[in-house]
C-alpha cells in the first residue's frame, strides 16, 4: 500500500545524497522522494507527489548552488524552515577492500575539489560523476575494487560499499545550508533564534538605486545576512537581487525598510518568512 502525499518530501539526487540527508534531519517521520532535477522536486511539490521539496541554496566551501536562486521566484512555493547539515565527505569501497587498493575515486566535482589533500596524500586520482550517492551507486554496480567513492555514509549503507576514510574533507566547517518549501506559506512567528524574511526585488533603473535602496536597512538597524544579484532572461539591465534579513515583515523597523525599498524597486517578492536554524551561529 503506497503512502500518502503528505508523508513525501521531495530533493534532487539519489537515495544517500546530502539532500536526503538534510531530509532525515528536517523530516525524520516523513518519506524522501528522489529526483533528477531540482526543477523536478519543485514539481513533484505542486503536483502534490509531494507535501515539501528540501533545496540546497549555499555551501561554505563552494559558495551558492547554480540556478536556485532563479527557480524560487518562479516555484510557486513558499520557504519555510532552513536546515544547517554539515558535509561530511567519506572514502567508500567495494566490501573487503582498503585504501591501498583504490586507485581513482568519484563523485560530484565540488566534492572532488573539497578533498584535495586526501586525494592527493593517497595518490588517488579524481573522475567526476554526475552527483554524490549516484557515484557510489555507479561504483557499487561497476564492481571494480580499484575505485572508490565519495559520498556520505548514508550513501555506503544504501549501496553496500565500505566506510574506508571518514571525514576526509580539506575543511572542518564544511556546511551546506538547505531551505525546507511548501505550497503554503507560514509566517507565524515560531523558533528560539529569531526569524528570517527572504525575498527578491529589481531595482528601478535610476541612479544609484540599489545604494538608495539598501538605505532603508540600514537607517532602520536591519541585519541583511545575504544580498546577491542574478541575471534575468539574459538581459544586462534587468538585474535581480535575492536577500536574506532577520526579522518578521510585521516588525515596525522592517515594514519600514521593506516600504522604503519598494519606493526604489520594481518587483518585491517575498519567498519566505522562516525560523533561523541554530546552524547560523
């Protein structure tokens, strides 16, 4: 008997990625439901195969993750809740064998660049795959004790593979940040740490417009933890901005910065009213 929507979360990868994982941590009770696109997760949401979807937008090491940014305005969902999941990158194995055996290893080239030292010291060499748990899963069906994996540990017991180095990333700190989306808004104010607004806005196209538009945050002792621009339909002049502030849109000094900034804009879209993750400080 198949489970209701309502117990699905959806994220783009396989069983075993760092999305699933942040799924396990944000949703233990519910089913994850895996994804070859993040557009396909975003999808599986509003065709309702999926109550939430689990987004990756930014990592500590690499920075923020391609095209997400330009896909929430369009999703049609709504952020929730953010999750903090540290990235722990570990060596997996065919059973039986040992680092001394490993000749190459594979996995998501972000990965592969966060695990250069390692590499490196062991004389491994590096072949990129397509994501994380898909390289441990291509390793454990190609049967060759010559390569390994770099995945997490939820991706070696899915696959069967052996745990022969954990942790072997070049940093310690190394953390990815996820936003948790639903169809539905919430902006009841919840959590111990704060609340966070994220949004997007265009700048009008005047004279130092967004100086003039930040202004207003800045006057009324707003914190802006994030603020990045993107392109729009490849135009040059149509530029877009994502951001990030703590406080509640009902606060007085943050209706006064957000009605400030929409003197200077455009378009202000909000995606989401959310709890701050602990995972921040």
């Amino acid at each position: 008997m198949s489970l209701p929507y309502a117990a699905r979360i959806a994220f783009q990868g396989e069983l075993g990625a760092y999305s699933h994982e942040a799924c396990r941590v944000a949703r233990p009770d519910m089913t994850p439901v895996p994804c070859r696109t993040f557009e396909d997760a975003i999808d599986a949401v509003r065709s309702g195969q999926a109550e939430l979807a689990m987004l990756p937008v930014e990592n500590s090491t690499y920075g923020r993750v391609a095209d997400i940014h330009s896909l929430l305005p369009k999703s049609g969902l709504n952020i929730i809740e953010e999750a903090f999941v540290r990235v722990h990158i570990n060596l997996l194995g065919l059973p039986g064998t040992t680092i001394k055996d490993i000749k190459s290893a594979m996995s998501h080239t972000v990965l592969l660049g966060q695990c250069k030292s390692f590499l490196a010291q062991h004389g491994i060499a590096r072949i990129t795959g397509a994501d994380t748990a898909g390289s441990a899963k291509d390793v454990a069906a190609q049967g060759d004790p010559s390569m390994a994996a770099l995945a997490s540990e939820l991706a070696g017991d899915i696959y069967g593979l052996d745990l022969l180095a954990r942790h072997i990333e070049d940093q310690g700190n190394n953390t990815t940040r996820f936003l948790l989306m639903s169809p539905q808004a919430d902006t009841s104010r919840r959590g111990d740490h704060g609340m966070i607004t994220s949004f997007v806005f265009e700048v009008r196209n005047i004279p130092a417009a967004l100086y003039k538009a930040m202004g207003g945050f800045a006057t009324n002792g707003i914190n802006m933890t994030k603020l990045e621009s993107y392109m729009v339909g490849g135009s040059f002049t149509a530029t877009q901005f994502y951001a990030d502030i703590e406080g509640h849109p009902d606060d007085p000094d943050v209706a006064r910065a957000l009605e400030e900034l929409d003197y200077f804009t455009n378009m202000i879209e909000i995606l989401g009213v959310y709890p701050a993750d602990p995972g921040r400080k």
